[in-house]
C-alpha cells in the first residue's frame, strides 16, 4: 500500500498501476495447477496492458478485433502467438492479419469459412482453423452449420479445420456448467476422430472462470476455481490436445487503479466517496477523440451534415459535446452519418465509447444487417456504438487507440 501511495505521489492520479511480479507468480500458480499437457492462452480483451508480461507466459494471445490486432503489432507481438478470434471479422481484417502473418483463426459463422477460405487462396496457402460451436448466443455457430462446414471441406481447401472453439460466459460461480461442457466437448472430440478422421483434435477452451472483484467477498483463495476444474480439463485434455483460454482470471489480481477522494459523507447509514477522476479521463478521452475526428473530417469530404450536426449539438453531454472550432463539416458528421444510415432517431444523442468499441470488436460494415432486433427503438445507444465503429476509418481507429493509450501514466 505504502508502494501505491509513492506512486500517486509521483505520477498523479488517475493512472493504473501493473504488477508483473504478482501476475508471473499468479501464472505460475495456475501453471502447476493444470496439467503440462494443457496449454495457456491469455484473451488480451482483459487487459492489453499486460501483453509484454504475458507473452513470456502463456502460448498463445487471443486476439478479437483490428484494434486488438494492431496493438500486438504495435508490441511487436509474434505473428505465431496470435489466434485471431472475433464475431466480426471481415475480408479486410483476415486479410491485414494474414498480411502481418497471423497463421491461426477461428470460423464464427459460415461466412468466416468462406472468407478465410478465399484470403489463403488468393495467397496460395493453407490456414489451420477452429470452428466456434455456440453455446446458445450469437456467437459462434450451431451445429448444422458446424458440421456442414466440416461435411464440405474439400470446397474450402484454403482452410484445414483443426478444431473446435468454445466458450459460453464469464464469471461463472458454479462449476456444474463447465463440468457439461467439457463432456460435451469429449466427446466432440471423439467424434471428429471417428467420423472426420482427425487424428489430433484441438480444443481451444474458456472456462469462464469467477474472479471476486468487491470486498465483501472471499479473496481467500482465488485459484479455488482452476483448482477444483483441474481434474475435469484433464480429462478433457486426454482426448484433445487442450488450450484453455481465459483473461480476466488470470489478470485481476494483478492491478489497481489509483484516484483520489475529494468528499466523503454518510446518508442514511451508507458511506460515499466522491471521486473526480472518471470525469477526467474522460474529458481527457473526448479532447483526444475530437482531435482525430476533425483529421477524419479533413479526408472525408464527402461528409457534409453541418446543418444536422448543429441541430444535434444540444444534445451531447458533456464532456462529448461537439468541438465548437471543428471543421465546418461537424467534428461528430462521421458519427451522425453512422447513426442516419442505421436509423438511430436524431434526438438520441450519440455517446462515443470508440474505446470500448473497438476493443470488443464492434466493426460491422453495415450495422442494420448484423442487428435487426435492435432498431426497433429498445436499445437504440448500442446500435449508435456499434454503428459509431463502423463509420470511423480503421488507421482513425489504430491513431486513436495509440494516442489515448499513449497519454495514459501506465505503470
């Protein structure tokens, strides 16, 4: 504690502060735990931040969006280490990742095998993939199209499929969930080998792992889980050759976030600390954005919604509102443009969680044919984020991931 106060001291608040030494003792930990034969992968979505520790310790980096993909680069990553995942891969992203040498992926959805399929063609090569079996979510596919993808391998000879993905939550309590699935996925596994004649079957799991964030619960033993799963994944392992992919069990334990407390008080027997860093950072977080997205504007002329962008200007709430002195075009033009083409009413104001979005991945082209179901007026700000990612340029998205990324103190 007396570490984190020095540290405030030094670089100011906010700023998150890493603990390498903790994180190389936890996978240690997690390492003894599981069999040598089960490999490690570490989804980076958790924490990119901790990919320099991280490649020294586990086999593999899951990767699911551009913006995920570029800051691997940016680390100077190994291609080899990268399993590129994502529920939104699109022909230009399989193609940029083959282009920087990324050898293994993993199949969503039909469409998945069809592009990954035609980008190794068109390199005269063959990827390994694994296919993703939904556990009934969008993600994924369902088993007529898992198996038919397999029953038509010889259309797809870009792609030798290897496998199946699996994943179906996080911060899963129970473990009766987990213990199904693995014997789902045994025999699975078993199966491919009878029937597909693969002689090695690779299964690239997420447990879902529970990590106790609040203090009222029991920090005790925060390996309990892998501990008490090791005897299952074993068995799995024994028809498979077994990754088990996770990232916030492995990396929670292994920071903090550094703010200060400018009010306390007690209302109604409840104690409350007033906090001004969130609104910082994000003012910090809009400044850099409306930077980059008058740049956009400056390449983008055939965007011209000013007297849109006016009539919305009210609307944004701080601290996203609009940069008065931006192009006459609007600073925001490329998100109103996402948000018209999307059919998002023009007096919902647009929040822009670029950050958020681009870390999940949220890159669809076109929006409205990926989520019907919710242009109906239910959730109209998911639709305006996903849309927002769609609209921005992928060098604005990269620019804007470094430079905010950048200016953070990151210890």
């Amino acid at each position: 504690m007396d570490n984190l106060f020095s540290v405030a001291e030094r670089f100011g608040t906010p700023c998150f502060v890493f603990d390498e030494v903790q994180l190389t003792r936890r996978m240690k930990a997690v390492r003894a735990i599981v069999p040598e034969d089960i490999r490690l992968c570490y989804s980076i979505k958790a924490n990119p931040f901790l990919i320099p520790a991280m490649r020294r310790l586990v086999g593999t980096l899951e990767v699911c969006s551009p913006g995920e993909l570029e800051i691997c680069r940016q680390q100077g990553v190994s291609p080899d280490m990268v399993l590129f995942s994502g529920v939104n891969k699109t022909k230009a992203d399989v193609e940029r990742a083959m282009d920087l040498g990324v050898t293994r992926f993993t199949c969503e959805s039909p469409l998945h095998v069809r592009l990954i399929d035609e980008a190794a063609r068109s390199r005269g090569r063959v990827y390994p993939v694994l296919l993703r079996l939904t556990a009934g979510s969008q993600f994924g596919m369902d088993e007529r199209d898992f198996f038919a993808a397999l029953d038509h391998r010889a259309a797809t000879p870009g792609i030798r499929i290897e496998g199946v993905h699996y994943f179906s939550g996080t911060q899963r309590k129970k473990l009766d969930g987990q213990r199904k699935e693995l014997a789902m996925l045994c025999a699975l596994a078993d199966r491919l080998k009878a029937e597909y004649g693969m002689e090695t079957v690779r299964v690239e799991y997420g447990p879902g792992l529970y990590f106790p964030y609040f203090n009222h619960e029991d920090h005790s033993d925060t390996l309990a889980p892998i501990r008490e799963l090791a005897p299952d994944l074993a068995a799995l392992a024994a028809h498979c050759e077994l990754t088990i992919e996770m990232g916030r069990f492995f990396a929670s334990e292994c920071g903090a976030y550094l703010t200060r407390v400018v009010d306390t008080k007690v209302n109604g027997g409840t104690a409350y600390a007033m906090l001004p860093d969130n609104e910082e950072f994000l003012a910090r977080f809009a400044e850099q954005y409306q930077k980059l997205l008058a740049e956009v504007c400056a390449r983008a002329p055939e965007i011209d919604l000013v007297e849109k962008n006016a009539r919305q200007r009210a609307n944004y709430p701080a601290p996203y509102a609009p940069n008065p002195s931006a192009p006459t075009r609007g600073a925001l033009a490329p998100l109103e443009l996402a948000a018209e083409r999307v059919g998002v009413p023009e007096d919902v104001p647009y929040t822009p969680k670029l950050l958020a979005a681009t870390f999940m991945g949220s890159f669809d082209k076109d929006p409205a044919d990926r989520f019907p179901a919710l242009l109906d007026g239910r959730d109209s700000t998911l639709v305006t984020e996903r849309a927002i990612a769609a609209a921005v340029p992928e060098e604005f998205v990269t620019a804007l991931v470094s430079k905010t990324l950048g200016e953070l103190p990151i210890l």
